[in-house]
C-alpha cells in the first residue's frame, strides 16, 4: 500500500509506491544532524510529486549530489533527489505517520 507524505503547511504533497517503511537510517552529516532527519530511501519511479514543482525551492551542498526540495511557503524539507554510487534515488524525510490502537 502506497504511503504519503508532505511539507508542514501541504503545499508540497507525494507518494510512495511501496509500503510505508518500518525503519528509517540516521544520517550523520551536519545537515542531517541539525535536523535529526530520518531518512527512507527509494527509486524514482516508486515515488510521485503530487503538487506542482514551482512551489519547492532547492538547497545543495558539498558535491552537489543532493539536493534537498523545501516549500517556498514553510520551509519544510518534505524529500531530496540524488544520484548515487547505484543510480538516482529519492528520499522521504517528512511521511506521513500511520496511528494504531491497542486493544489489549
């Protein structure tokens, strides 16, 4: 089942197709520790920009092999595009959470 997710505000909005992941990989970097991102990794074509591309404003950094999308309106950093050692790949940063209820 395919997860979503979005910026802060929801100007930025996308999907996943693939099950919502159950563990996500910690980042070092000095961007990612300001940000205490957690990071899912997937290929571009699993993932889908609901919204338009005109609202995502873009940051690199270092090799220029990430670059990190934010919303012009909140700022939120909702996912990344980046080329790797294994081809493109896309990572979710901001998905939506799934709530479960325990009837113990």
């Amino acid at each position: 089942m395919p997860f979503t997710g979005s910026c802060h505000c929801g100007l930025i909005a996308y999907e996943v197709a693939e099950d919502a992941p159950t563990e996500a990989m910690e980042c070092n970097c000095s961007i990612c520790r300001r940000r205490a991102a957690l990071h899912h990794f997937t290929t571009p074509d699993k993932f889908e920009l609901k919204t338009s591309r005109d609202d995502l404003l873009t940051y690199k950094w270092n090799k220029g092999n990430i670059a990190y999308r934010f919303c012009r309106q909140c700022g939120c950093s909702p996912f990344a595009e980046g080329q790797g050692p294994t081809g493109r790949w896309w990572r979710s940063t901001c998905a939506a959470r799934r709530t479960s209820t325990s009837t113990a």
